[in-house]
C-alpha cells in the first residue's frame, strides 16, 4: 500500500505540491472540520518540503484563537463555521507562518452539530495570499452521506485552492 489516503485526493495534492513548486510558492493551512487531513495529503508527496511550511489544526474555539489569533468576538457573532472566522484563520496562518498562500477550513461534519442554519455539510473555506489584499472566502454545502464524505469533499476544496 503505499497511501492511506484516496487516490483523487493524492493526486490533486501532487499537483499543490508540483505547481506550487514551479511557482516559487510556500504554502500553510489552517484546518478544522478536516482535523489535518489536508496537511496530511499534502505531506504525502515525495518532495513536500520544497512547499509545505506547516499545517494548524484548530478544532476547539480557543485554538482558533491561542494558534492563529482569531478573535473572540468573531466566534461569538458569526460562530466557528462562518466565513468571517475562515478568513480570520486563513489570516491568522499568514501571520504566524512563512507562507505565501494560506487555506483555512471550517465546518460540520456531522453526523451531529449541524443546526437549522448551518447544517450537517456546511463547511466554509479561505485563502489569503501574502502581499496582496485578495480576499477569496466561500460556503459550500456538501450532500454527503456521512462524516467522512464531507471531510473528502472539504479537502478536495482546499486542495483546489492551493492551486496557483
């Protein structure tokens, strides 16, 4: 065996890796709902050190807030699963790291925790790049059939994102 991990998901992370090489980029992520899954499948590559600076992962509040200084304040107007608290965390991974690109992940997994407003499939992405003022942050919502299925599909997202 010589991955753990779904091949679709192996080789978009050998493209990040590729890609962000010829490009001249470092990348970091900020994860929570993926608990590292994305870390983990960018490091699976032959190669990753060329790119890779460092992976958070945050799934409580405070570690958003101890890791990667998001506020209090965003957590508690907006929540954990809110596009302002992925662009804080995308920010944050910016700030307390060498990266150039950044991607942040928040969401519900399930099969619990989803509400009216935030269902089960909920996730929500950032990417901050440094030097520029681009704000790129989206909610998608996943149709999964279970909890593994909603953290594939994130991390297939934030794959794509690192993409140059």
């Amino acid at each position: 065996m010589d991955t753990l991990l779904p091949a679709d998901i192996v080789e978009l992370a050998a493209r990040v890796v590729a890609e962000n090489r010829a490009a001249g980029r470092s990348i970091a992520v900020a994860e929570s709902c993926t608990g590292g899954l994305v870390a983990a499948a960018i490091t699976e590559i032959a190669g990753s050190s060329d790119v890779f600076d460092r992976g958070f992962v945050t799934y409580s509040n405070e570690a958003k807030a101890e890791m990667l200084g998001v506020s209090g304040d965003i957590i508690d107007a907006f929540g954990a699963v809110s596009i302002a608290c992925a662009w804080a965390m995308a920010q944050g991974a910016l700030k307390y790291s060498r990266a150039d690109v950044t991607v942040s992940i928040s969401g519900v997994a399930g099969p619990g925790g989803g509400t009216e407003q935030k269902p089960v499939g909920t996730v929500v992405f950032a990417r901050a790049r440094r030097g520029t003022d681009e704000v790129l942050a989206e909610e998608r919502h996943f149709e999964a059939t279970s909890r593994a299925e909603v953290r594939h599909q994130a991390a297939l997202v934030a794959l794509e994102l690192l993409l140059p």
